[in-house]
C-alpha cells in the first residue's frame, strides 16, 4: 500500500519537475532564437586541409569577435575585426580562459600574403580570420560569436554598470577625447568607481600610448588587458544573479546585436557545463607573449605600424613560440598559479 503511494507521489514529482523543465528550456530558446545566426559561415565547414590543428573533446574554444556596428558609423560590412577573443572552457581542469588576439600581429593570411590579424575578416570574413588563426596558430575553434558596439553597451547596463579602477592617465583621456560617445557620462574620476556601458565601452577602446592600465600596460597591450578585465567582470555580476534574471539580460542584448554560428541546442549545452564547472575565476592570455615579438622596422611592411612575432632570440619572424604558448595555455595550463610558457610540455594528439 504504501509502496503504491510513495511511487505514487514520485511519478507525480517527477512529472512536475519535468514540466518545469521543458518549460524552461521553451522560453530558452524562445529567447536565444533572437539571436543573428549565420549557418552558411559556420567555423565547422571551414576547409582545414593541410593545416595542423589541436582539438581535445573536453575543451571548448569560442571566437568572440567586435565588430562596429553602430548605426551612427554608417559601418554595416565585414571589415576589420579590432577585437579577437578566444574564450575557452575547459572541462578537464574545471577552468574559463580568456586569450586576446592581439589585431596587429603580421600573421600570414591564406592566399592573401603578410598582414595584420584583424584584416583577414575584410579578405574574407569570419571563415577567413578563423583559417589564418589555424593555419597561424594551430589550434581549432568549436564556433564563434560576434558582438557589435551597442549589444556591448546592453550588456554592461544590463547587470547594473560594473565596477572598474582607472588611472589618471585613463580617466583624463576619457573625459577629454570622443571615446566616451555620449558627453553627459564624460565625468570618470581616478580610483575605483561603477562605469554604465557606454563609459566602460570607451574604457575598452582605449589604445593611446601615453594612456597607461592600472597594471602599467599601454597601446593595444593594455585596451586588450581592458577588454577581458571588463568580460570578467560583466561575469563576476552575471554569476551573481538568479538565472531567472540571466534571461531578461539575454532577451535584451540579443535581437539584432549577436551572430552566432552555434545553434541553441550548443548554446545550452554549454551553458549547462559552465554552470555544472562551477567556478568563478578566469584566465587571462595575451598573444603576443611577452619577450616573443618585436616592433616593426620602418618600412618593413606594407601594412604599416605593426608586431613581428619571433622566437625569442633571433628577430626574423616566427610564429612558432607564441603558438605553442597559446596551446600550452589552452589544452594544458590547469588555472592553477601563473600561466609561464615553457612550464608545460604540450601533450600529443
């Protein structure tokens, strides 16, 4: 008797728990069907043949690409990606990654000869800047996601602002220059303080060499040190709120201002890992590494101003070193004490 009522009572939880779940995951997809998608682009139909790439099951890299779309631009076609991010979660150390690409590396560009890295989208879009990352640092993408000026500024004010340390050199220079788009929020201060998206946006492009990080870095060193500081902490107030609130945020940020090749059934798969990973820090990389380029010569080539990547004792071109640390930090690096090239022996396929 009992036994029929117990099983009875658990058929009938399990329903309601199931309800709610397929419920949930109806108003996920409802709301991640506001996504661009860009099938015909997708990273997996790229022709790879030829080229040496490492993959592990466990370990998932996404290209998370910034674009200008701004209306006001009147920038709307593929052009130069200025923002190149590989985003890794890697499932068999339990850790999140983040590797900048550094936009003014001189990579070779398939069929299209020396230039910089973010001038391959313009050669031949996304599927083009994803070959010569492979062909130029040997390591395979699971997909790609590209977000514009305004879905930035809607993420950040989504989570409430987020909370930023700037320099006197960084705070001057955006209240002076035309970073901070709109006047009414050109009034940053030194010191720790909440910036809304449109401060923190100004804050990312930030690449003059006078203007120095908190950390010392200047340039494109430091906008890209910016960019993933403000990631991980548009991150540090996501993981902080009820997932109820992460779906608002989505259905927000999402009609119009992402493309994404990832379908939704991928985007929740992911999502699940992150969540069941359970941490809450973040790795950071940055490609070039440190002592493995140099400066262009004057004149040495036609793409101007831009880094020669070596390795690190002879200054002919080579990017052999920073591919092996890119790999060594993405398949093998265990998120625990610094990141050092060389700490790791790659692991053979």
């Amino acid at each position: 008797m009992w036994k029929k009522i117990v099983m009875s009572i658990c058929i009938f939880l399990s329903a309601i728990v199931g309800f709610f779940i397929a419920k949930a995951q109806v108003t996920l997809n409802n709301t991640l069907n506001h996504v661009n998608r860009d099938y015909s682009n997708a990273l997996k139909n790229v022709d790879l043949s030829g080229i040496k790439v490492n993959s592990d099951d466990e370990i998932v890299n996404i290209l998370v690409v910034g674009n200008d779309y701004r209306k006001e631009s009147g920038y709307t076609a593929a052009g130069l990606t200025d923002t190149m991010i590989i985003a890794t979660m890697d499932m068999k150390h339990g850790t999140l990654k983040l590797t900048s690409l550094m936009r003014d590396m001189v990579v070779d560009i398939p069929d299209n000869g020396e230039n910089k890295l973010n001038a391959a989208n313009s050669f031949g879009g996304i599927q083009m800047l994803y070959k010569t990352i492979a062909q130029n640092f040997n390591v395979e993408l699971d997909g790609y996601v590209e977000v514009g000026f305004t879905a930035f500024e809607k993420i950040v004010n989504s989570v409430g602002g987020i909370n930023l340390e700037l320099t006197e050199s960084e705070a001057n220079y955006l209240n002076t220059t035309n970073y901070i788009s709109k006047k009414k929020y050109r009034n940053v201060k030194v010191g720790k303080q909440k910036l809304n998206g449109n401060q923190a946006l100004g804050y990312c492009r930030i690449r003059k060499g006078g203007v120095t990080t908190i950390t010392g870095l200047r340039d494109d060193y430091g906008r890209t040190w910016r960019q993933r500081t403000v990631i991980k902490a548009v991150f540090d107030k996501v993981k902080k709120l009820p997932m109820s609130k992460w779906l608002d945020i989505a259905n927000d940020i999402l009609d119009g201002y992402v493309k994404t090749d990832l379908t939704n059934e991928k985007i929740i798969e992911y999502m699940k890992d992150v969540v069941m990973m359970g941490t809450t820090e973040v790795n950071q990389l940055q490609i070039p590494i440190q002592g493995y380029y140099r400066e262009a010569n004057p004149g040495e080539y036609s793409c101007g101003s831009c880094l020669v990547l070596t390795d690190g004792i002879n200054s002919t071109r080579s990017t052999e070193a920073n591919a092996e640390a890119l790999n060594q930090f993405i398949f093998d690096y265990d998120g625990k004490g610094d990141f050092t090239y060389g700490t790791f022996q790659m692991k053979k396929n």
